[in-house]
C-alpha cells in the first residue's frame, strides 16, 4: 500500500512493512502539505539497503545535501551538506590515504531545481541510486534533482586537505562545501580523531544583537546546543569567514579577544569527524 493518504495525528504511529529490495539508497520524507515547508524543514531522511553480496570494505559515510529557507520567501538563505553550513570547512572530514572512501550522496534541496557534488583533485567512481555494482562513470562533480541520489567511491593517492562542494557557486558562497583531510594509513583513529581548532565557546558571555542570528555550544555538550536564526545573518567568532547579506566572504579578520565579535559562522567541536553513517 501507499501510506501517503494516511496522517498520523500527534502520538500517532504507522507501521509499514515491506520486502526490503532492491538493493540502493533511497529518500524517505514527510507527505502532508505544505510538502515544501516540511521538506526545507528536515522532515526526511536516507534508507540504505545493502546487497546480498556485500560491496568491498570501505569507509562510509552519508551526505544529504538541503537548504534553509529562514525567512519563509520560498527563496533559500544557506546551503549545507549534512545540516550546517559551512561545518566540515571547520572540521574537516578525516580519510585515509590510499583507501577506499564511500558516499551515499542524497539531495533534499527543496525551492532550487538541481544541486551538485563536486571533488578537487580526485575522481570518483559513481552508482546512480547504488542499485548497481557496475559504476556508470568516472568523474569529478554529479548533478541531481531533488530526490535523486547515488554513490560515490573513491580513493587519494596524497595526505593533505582537499576541498568538496556544490559547483554552483551561489549554494558553496552561502555555505555547502567542505574538507576531506587525507591522512597516512595509520595517523587517523574514527573513534578518537578531533579536527579543527575554532572554538565555539561563549566563555565571558557574549551578548548578541537582536538583528543578527547564532550559533553556539557548549564545550560540555556534543553538537550544538543553542541555534537562533533571525534576519538571516549568522555571527560567531574566530573565523575566516564572515557572512554578510547572505554571502560568503574570506574576511581574514582574527582577534585574540573573545569579546571582539565578528561577523560569521562558528561551528563546535564534530563528536564523530565523520558524515553520518550508517
């Protein structure tokens, strides 16, 4: 049966059972109207069903890539990959040289028709709506629909940074890039690795103004803790980023004072260094 006809009140649940093929990733979301506001809202998600004879070992990860409406014109203010802008520039995403790297790549973007992955210095193999274990083509940047999604494998011969975005420039300028940082087999531990060195403490208090939106966490907690979204602009501090009038500018305005407050996006400490898996 099709459960999108039946609305499940406050409390409520469905249970839909169903024989889990084919093998692929697939998007699962909210049908209700207003479908486009629960979609720009986070109502959905990814459902990955491996195939019997397995993939080979790999270093997996998922990556919805979405977008936030903030002051509800049906028009997109940030751009992100797994829900925060700009967070793996801050933390970059750690891999290890010469093995083999796994994406279920998922576009949600609501309000804007296409949306796309781009990698710097490598090319990946990819499997549209992984239903195949024969990739379709090689290449370094895949454009989707909303909805449409695949998998992407791919290795790094070198250690360093290497860069991941959106090659639209519009959606990586408000926030939807990234970093994949290579590490020599053996440097990186998924369970105890810590990137990125921006604070996002508040330690003497720093007061806001009411015009402008943040984010922040507490050193004590896992992931954010307070988000405000107000007049679509974002201000934190110790960045290299600042945001002004929904765009992305390389400002290089650092302070040693943690009352200076500058206007940009701070990000807290990633708990799992990882896009989320599985």
């Amino acid at each position: 049966m099709d459960g999108v006809f039946d609305m499940i009140g406050p409390k409520g649940k469905f249970t839909y059972e169903f024989t889990a093929e084919p093998y692929g990733v697939y998007p699962y979301h909210c049908h209700m109207t207003p479908l486009e506001e629960h979609i720009t809202h986070g109502l959905y998600g990814v459902m990955i069903i491996d195939p019997k004879t397995p993939r080979p070992q790999a270093d997996e990860m998922v990556m919805v890539m979405n977008g936030y409406d903030t002051d509800f014109d049906t028009e997109n203010n940030f751009y992100t990959v797994n829900g925060i802008p700009y967070f793996y520039m801050h933390d970059p995403i750690e891999i290890n040289k010469n093995e083999l790297t796994r994406i279920y790549l998922v576009n949600m973007l609501e309000f804007d028709p296409i949306n796309n992955f781009h990698l710097h210095a490598n090319m990946f193999n990819f499997f549209p709506s992984g239903t195949s274990q024969i990739p379709v083509e090689l290449n370094d940047i895949v454009t989707m629909s909303q909805g449409e999604r695949g998998i992407l494998e791919f290795k790094y011969k070198y250690p360093g940074n290497y860069m991941f975005h959106a090659h639209k420039t519009e959606f990586a300028e408000k926030g939807w890039m990234g970093l994949f940082k290579v590490m020599e087999n053996g440097q990186y531990n998924k369970n105890e690795a810590v990137v990125g060195n921006n604070s996002s403490t508040n330690p003497n208090n720093v007061s806001f103004s009411k015009n402008q939106s943040y984010f922040v966490t507490d050193s004590s907690q896992k992931g954010g803790k307070n988000i405000d979204l107000e007049n679509n602009k974002m201000a934190y501090n110790y960045s290299s980023y600042r945001v002004s009038n929904n765009s992305l500018h390389d400002s290089q305005q650092h302070t040693n004072n943690p009352n200076t407050l500058i206007s940009s996006y701070q990000y807290g400490p990633n708990p799992t260094n990882q896009g989320a898996t599985r």
